[in-house]
C-alpha cells in the first residue's frame, strides 16, 4: 500500500496523465457526440462549458482510478 503522496505522484506521472488524457478523449469524443450531435449536425451553436465538462469528467475518473489502485496496491 503506497503512502497518499506517494500514489498522487504516480497518478500524475507523465504514464498516468498520457493514459487519463486517452481515456478522456475516447470517453469524451463519444460523449459529446451522442449529447451535443444535433448541434453539430445542424450547425446549431454548441454549449462549450458542456463540452469542457465532458472531457473533464472522464480524466477525473481515470486519474481517480489509477490513485486508487496505487493505494491499494
């Protein structure tokens, strides 16, 4: 089991941050599309916080996930 400190370091590690960003623009891509498709489609404006929430969210939860299995570890 790895110290607090010790697994946020790893988690934001160059390997860690390259892996969440991965999983942050698969996850986020697909997101967008299915939640904000018609406005790209029809060349509707687009609400941008939205689209940098979607993004966010997933890093989030994979940079989560990595800390978690770092500690537990």
């Amino acid at each position: 089991m790895l110290a607090p400190r010790e697994a946020l370091r790893r988690t934001f590690a160059r390997g860690g941050v390259r892996r969440s960003l991965a999983v942050a623009l698969i996850v986020g891509t697909t997101l967008n599309a299915i939640n904000q498709g018609d406005a790209l489609l029809n060349a509707h404006s687009l609400v941008w916080w939205k689209i940098g929430l979607t993004y966010f969210v997933p890093f989030a939860v994979a940079s989560y996930g990595s800390y978690a299995a770092l500690r537990a570890s």
